[in-house]
C-alpha cells in the first residue's frame, strides 16, 4: 500500500506507479467524488454528464419507428460483419 500526504495547500502527490499504470499526464483535470469514508479520483470526461431527459428529442428521425426485430436483425448482422473483418 502506498501512502502520501496532504500538503498545506491542499495538494496530494499520486505516486507515479498509479499515475503510470492509469495514464494520468500532467495536467489531467480530475473530477472528485466524496464517497463517505474517503474520496474517489475519476478522470474528468470531455463532456459535461447530461441525464437521457436533457437530450431526448435532440436527434429527430423523420423515417418508420423500426422494430425491435429490425434492431436485433441489424446489431447481429453488424456483430457478424465486425467478426469477418477482425483481421
């Protein structure tokens, strides 16, 4: 286990075996969780966290509602050609 300290200006160094072994580079914005009984270090997306209501509706389709068949139909033949194309 490794340990680390909390400097007087709030920074906190992670021992570069984690840094390293995660591909955190310097300048890596972080987003921090509070978990209760300690806090979670995540990685901050390129993207603000958005719920499904806040972007429903933002891409319309004009066509047929497709079928649930027709969505099955179209990932297993996806799945098949990406498995042909493997390399």
């Amino acid at each position: 286990m490794e340990t680390t300290k909390l400097s007087s200006k709030g920074q906190v160094i992670i021992p570069k075996a984690f840094r390293v072994s995660h591909n955190w580079d310097t300048g890596l914005e972080l987003v921090v969780i509070d978990m209760g009984d300690g806090l979670l270090l995540r990685p901050k997306g390129p993207f603000e966290e958005t719920t499904l209501d806040q972007v429903a509706g933002s891409l319309k389709y004009t066509g047929k509602a497709k079928s649930q068949d027709d969505i099955d139909s179209a990932m297993k033949k996806a799945a098949r050609s990406a498995w042909r194309d493997r390399g």
